[in-house]
C-alpha cells in the first residue's frame, strides 16, 4: 500500500516546482494599487503637506496672517479712547525676542494650522510682563471630572510644563476655532481641504515624475515574435537597461523609441486630457484658498469669477476673513490681559490704517460729512473717533 507523503518542499503530488529561469514573458505590464492615501490632519502634518509643501496654502496662510499682523490695535476705556496702557506696550513688543508683528503672524499662523493657540503669561508682581506662544502640537488639554478642562500641559523633550486653569491670576490663554466634535481643542481650516489639499499635492508630483520620466510613458512593450517564444533574460534585461539609461529622464524628453524585431509598445495610461488634468488641479487650489477664506482671484488662480474685479475680492478679503480673526483675537487677549481689575477695556483693529478698507471709509467719511443734521461730536463718534 502506498503512503499519500511527499516532501514539504515538492509541489502538489510530489512534482518538484521548475526553477524561475524562464524566459521573461511576452507581455510586461504596469501596474498600481488603487486606493487614494490620504494625510492625517495633525499640526505636523497639515504643516509638512500645506503649508510647507503647497505653495496655495503657504501663500493663503501668509496672506491671512501678514494681513492681520500688520493691523494696529486701539484700545477703548469705555467710549474713551486710551493711547497709552501697559496693554498696549505688551502688544507691540510682548517679549524680548518677538516684536508685535511676528508674534501675531504666528499666533495667527498656529490658528490655521491647528485650529489652536497658546498664549503664555509671565506676570511679575501680579502684572503680566511678558507674552509667549507654545506649539499646539506641544500642548494636550488635562480633562477633569466634570468634562471641563482642569489643566493644560506643554511637553518639550523631556520637560514638562502643566497649567492650572482654578489659579489665580492669568497663566495661559487659549484660541481655538469652532469644532462641532471637540469640545477642547479647535478644528482647523486647512483640514477641511484636506481632499483637495492632497489631490494638488499628488498633481504636482505627477507632473514631476512625467518630467522624470519623459518619453517613457506608462506602457508595455509586446513581444511578438514571428515564430512565437518569449524574450530570454539575457534580452529581457538588455531592452530594461536600453530603456532606463537611453529614454528616461528630463534631457532625453522627445527621443525617438527604437524597436528591434517582434517589439511593440502599448500605451495603457490615459493622457492628461483625458482626465481633465489642468481644471481638476485647478479646481483643488480654489477648494483649498476658499477653505482658508482666501478669494481665489487674489491668488491668480483661474475660473474664477465670483467678484467683479480685484479691488472687491480684497475687500471681501479683509470682511469676511482678516476681520472676524482680529476681533476673535481681541476679544480673547482683552479678557485675559485685563483679568478681573474692573476696567472696561476694550481692543479693537484700526480700520483706517487697512488699505484693503480705504474704499469703504472713504465713503463713511463722505456719508457722515455730508450730514447737516449731526454735529461735530457725533460725526467724530459716528467714524470711530
């Protein structure tokens, strides 16, 4: 009787395998794996793939941040204006290493990357004498029993940092933009286009690899020799060398393929036209300015027509976006530099130093000039002063 055994290296019935020393096969094809990949929507990496990697989102986060930097504040005791406070002072130069222009481009910076910023307080005496910023990646929000946030703490290396919120006195300020799911942390604008934030990305990458790769398409070259058989591996690695070292590359664009006998070449991908290349990726870089609230004409890209002309979409700019971040911001620092002193302080942006507004208050002023029925102090209350 025999015994259904063979070796654990034979094949199936005991037939050892035939060693791969085949000829190549006639038929090379390209292949890739078709599930999208898509980023995380971490601080770091909305920074890496946006802001340090998209030029449309690096330029709409200078645009916002830059714009509202450069914005002085007034500062309003009442209906009184105050032009000169401690408040003031600390905003124009909050610590000895950052003027009040780059600490608010970057606190305006961590806003749209994260969705969060700190603010750190060193107070002296009980008066605040200098203002710090501290990553967002940096910090995590410590959760107490009851939901509310009990403490926040900042992990640099190996040193740990932790901030109650039941002391005394300011000690750390916290921004953030609304989350519909969180109720600690901010959700940030960038992730909204996060979709078309990697569809531009893989655009350009793309467009580089075809550079690369020019006058090599993605193809297969057949193999159809009269008589029938394959391509020995001797040919097979001959022909992949001839085509790595003599047609691909950026300076060997437009080279002519040169076939020998039963060679063909079969293109299998679909040209840019066909995919509507060019208005796909345009279409990602309009979704990504409109996430961040950038009109799209200010940044030259096309298909856009939403304003009339350019002078509206800077308008629009600084209406619907650099002014809701100011008064947000002034808000939340008034609050927190003014503490419970009992002072009716309030910030506020000085419109009449926005050039992107300059149309507007010059129609203000016209309107309020030409009112007979108001006096001179109500004219000057009615613009602001």
């Amino acid at each position: 009787m025999k015994i259904p055994f063979h070796l654990p290296w034979l094949g199936p019935a005991g037939r050892k395998p035939e060693p791969e020393t085949k000829a190549a096969a006639g038929f090379v094809s390209l292949s890739c794996e078709l599930r999208a990949h898509w980023s995380g929507r971490s601080y770091g990496a909305l920074a890496r793939e946006g802001f340090m990697r998209n030029p449309v989102a690096h330029r709409c986060v200078r645009m916002i941040a830059e714009a509202a930097a450069s914005v002085p504040w007034l500062l309003y005791d009442g209906d009184r204006e105050v032009g000169d406070h401690p408040m003031l002072g600390l905003l124009s130069r909050p610590n000895v290493r950052m003027r009040g222009p780059d600490f608010f481009e970057t606190l305006y910076g961590h806003l749209l990357l994260s969705g969060n910023a700190y603010v750190e307080a060193l107070a002296i005496a009980g008066a605040v004498r200098e203002l710090h910023l501290l990553r967002p990646d940096r910090v995590s929000v410590v959760e107490g029993r009851d939901g509310w946030t009990e403490a926040y703490e900042y992990r640099a290396g190996k040193v740990v940092r932790r901030y109650a919120m039941d002391v005394e006195g300011p000690a750390l300020l916290h921004l953030k933009l609304f989350h519909p799911l969180d109720d600690h942390q901010g959700f940030p604008p960038l992730a909204a286009a996060q979709t078309a934030l990697d569809l531009h990305n893989a655009a350009s990458t793309w467009n580089k690899a075809l550079l690369d790769n020019s006058a090599r398409p993605s193809g297969a070259l057949v193999y159809q020799p009269k008589e029938g058989g394959n391509l020995s591996a001797t040919q097979y690695e001959r022909l992949k060398q001839e085509l790595e070292d003599g047609y691909s590359g950026a300076d060997r664009a437009g080279r002519p393929l040169l076939l020998e006998g039963g060679l063909d070449w079969k293109a299998m991908s679909l040209t840019p036209k066909d995919m509507d290349f060019v208005e796909a990726r345009n279409g990602a870089a309009r979704e990504i300015a409109l996430a961040l609230g950038v009109p799209p004409m200010l940044l030259g890209i096309p298909g856009d027509n939403t304003y009339a002309n350019y002078q509206e979409a800077n308008r629009a700019f600084y209406r619907l976006t650099v002014l809701p971040l100011l008064q947000r911001t002034a808000a939340s620092l008034c609050g927190f530099l003014a503490g419970d002193r009992g002072e009716a302080l309030r910030l506020e942006p000085d419109l009449d130093r926005i050039a992107g507004l300059a149309g507007e208050r010059d129609q203000l002023w016209a309107r309020v000039g030409a009112a007979g029925f108001l006096t001179e102090d109500e004219k000057r209350q009615a613009v602001g002063y």
